[in-house]
C-alpha cells in the first residue's frame, strides 16, 4: 500500500485524521491540567507532549487551532503560567479519553470525567489525582507553528513519580504502569522490552 500526497488529500476528514495520527507510532497519553483566573479548571488529553531538553527541564506539546470552543489549554496556561502534566494508568483511560470533547469553559472535564483535582505546594494549577507520574510545569514560551497550531514550551518546577520507578537512574514506564496512544482513539500498554547502556563510541559492539 502506498498513499500519494493526492491520496491522502483525497481521504474524507476522519479516516485521514486517523492514519496520519497514527504514522508516528505509539505516543505518550497525558492529561493536561489548568485552571482559569475564576478558578474554573481544565483538564484535557494530549499526545503530543516531548521532551525539549534536560538542563533546564523543558517539555513541548502541540495545541491545535484556537476555537471559541477549542484552546481552553493554552489560555489558561498564558494567563496563570502553571500546568500539569499527568500520565495516564489503565484504570482511568475511559475517563481521560473523553476528556476530549469540546466541552463549553464552564464545564470542568474532571467533574464531568469523575476525575480529581489534587494541589500541593501552592501550585496553582490541578494535578489528577488518579495518576501516580505528574509533573508541574511553568509555561516558557509558545511558538506559532504554519498550521495554525501552537508549540507550548514549559520548564519543569514539580516531579512527582513512584519510588519504585526509578532503576538504575532510568525511569521505568511498566513499573509506573503509564499507557500510550495511536491515532484519536487507540491505547497500548508499555513493555519493557530491554535496557541498553549510554553509547560511547569506545564501547560499540561488532555487529
């Protein structure tokens, strides 16, 4: 099978939306966390968020264009500069997934998506409760990306994870029993498969 640039055009709306979120493989599932200057917060899934750089700790996520009913996100983001990210566990992928709809700003997704907002140290923005690996990021910057979507750059001031997750120095993902996602609607779990050591040109074995 191979799909030409025409192809792919030529797919309708929802199945084009499906393969070409797809080709990228299996990616993180998280829920962002934000809250409104009225205290109204947010709560939404995202599949996009990378690592940008580890000294300072900086993460990126993609938003999508900004609607009267889509962007909630990023506009409490840049009004309060605090959020979280928060992984998501196989009990709660059902509630996280409908996170996903377009709800009105009134609506708080964790009231209407039985999840709970949770708040240490005076960080502003609502952790998820049900998650056992977030983290509390300050918002850095925010790039225009030629789509109309936007990179949204933070730094990482809360790292919060099980103290069984960490082995070796390496953070291990089947221990924190996070999940990953395909496409709009699809959930894998991680499986470690095995660990490998820093590469150092001296060390590389003979293939």
């Amino acid at each position: 099978m191979n799909y030409s640039k025409k192809d792919i055009s030529e797919l309708d709306r929802v199945t084009r939306l499906k393969i070409i979120n797809s080709v990228t493989g299996i990616k993180p599932a998280n829920l962002i966390g934000t809250i409104h200057n009225n205290g109204q917060t947010n709560l939404a899934i995202f599949s996009s968020v990378v690592h940008l750089g580890s000294d300072p700790a900086l993460l990126g996520f993609i938003t999508r264009p900004q609607t009267e009913d889509v962007g909630h996100t990023i506009r409490n983001i840049q009004e309060n500069e605090v959020y979280t990210i928060n992984h998501i566990h196989p009990e709660f992928i059902k509630n996280a997934h409908y996170t996903s709809g377009k709800f009105k700003s009134e609506i708080s997704e964790f009231d209407r998506c039985n999840l709970t907002e949770d708040y240490i140290d005076n960080f502003k923005a609502p952790f998820v409760k049900e998650s056992n690996f977030k983290m509390g990021l300050r918002f850095k910057e925010a790039l225009n990306i030629s789509n109309g979507t936007t990179l949204v750059i933070g730094e990482i001031e809360h790292l919060i994870l099980p103290d069984d997750a960490l082995l070796h120095g390496d953070i291990d993902l089947e221990t924190t029993n996070s999940v990953g996602i395909s496409g709009l609607n699809t959930y894998y779990s991680l499986k470690k498969i095995d660990s490998y050591p820093y590469v150092r040109l001296n060390k590389v074995p003979e293939f």
